[in-house]
C-alpha cells in the first residue's frame, strides 16, 4: 500500500510538474497570441490609414486632372476664336490694301489729269 501511494504521489508530481509546465506554455501562447492580435490590429489600422491617404490622393489627383482638362478647354476654345480673329484681320488687312492700292491708283489718275489740264492752261496763256 505504501508503495501504490508512493507510486501515486510521484505519479501526481509528475503529472502536477507536468501541468505546471502546459500552463506556462499556454500562457506564454495566449501572450505571443494577445500580442499578435494587437500587430494585426495596429496593422489593419495602418493599412485603414493608407487607404484612406491613397483614396484621398486619388481625388486630388483626379479633381487637379478634371481642373486642368477644363482649362485646357478653355484654352483650346480661346486659340479658335483668336484664330477666327487673326483670319477676319488678314481679310480686312487684305481689303484695306486693295483699296489703298486703288486709292494710289486714283491719285496717280488725278495727278495725270490735273498736270493735263496745267498742259492746256499753260497753252492757252501761250
């Protein structure tokens, strides 16, 4: 009889060392697990974080890019009309030219008539 109970208390040390050990091991887990929770956490957060930034800068880039394209248009709409403005000046420059062309020609006409007209004065008097 002493000796099952000295085979149970060993048996029962053994298996309480035992115990011992496993708790420690568990806690040691449920440590190493709390602090991977809280790595997943922080970065779950981190990349909520960069999404955000990433989503964020997105819409700038695309309100920038929708601003310029605007202006762009409007820029373009603003070359047309001073090209329709520089057409409607080399048309009138052009008319304005043959005109004064016509105009010299005119005078050149006038001059030719008046010195006639001086010949046969100046003939007259002579």
């Amino acid at each position: 009889l002493e000796q099952i109970e000295g085979s149970v208390a060993a048996s029962a040390g053994a298996h309480a060392a035992g115990l011992q050990a496993l708790q420690a091991s568990h806690t040691q887990q449920m440590n190493a697990i709390s602090s991977h929770s809280k790595d997943i956490a922080e970065a779950t957060a981190l990349n909520a974080s960069i999404m955000e930034r990433l989503e964020y800068l997105e819409q700038v880039i695309g309100d920038s890019a929708d601003r310029h394209m605007e202006e762009l248009r409007k820029l373009a709409a603003a070359q047309a009309a001073h090209g329709d403005e520089l057409v409607a000046t080399k048309d009138s420059h052009a008319r304005l030219a043959s005109q004064a062309q016509a105009h010299e020609a005119h005078q050149a006409n006038v001059a030719e008539r008046l010195e006639w007209l001086q010949r046969r004065v100046r003939r007259g008097f002579d």
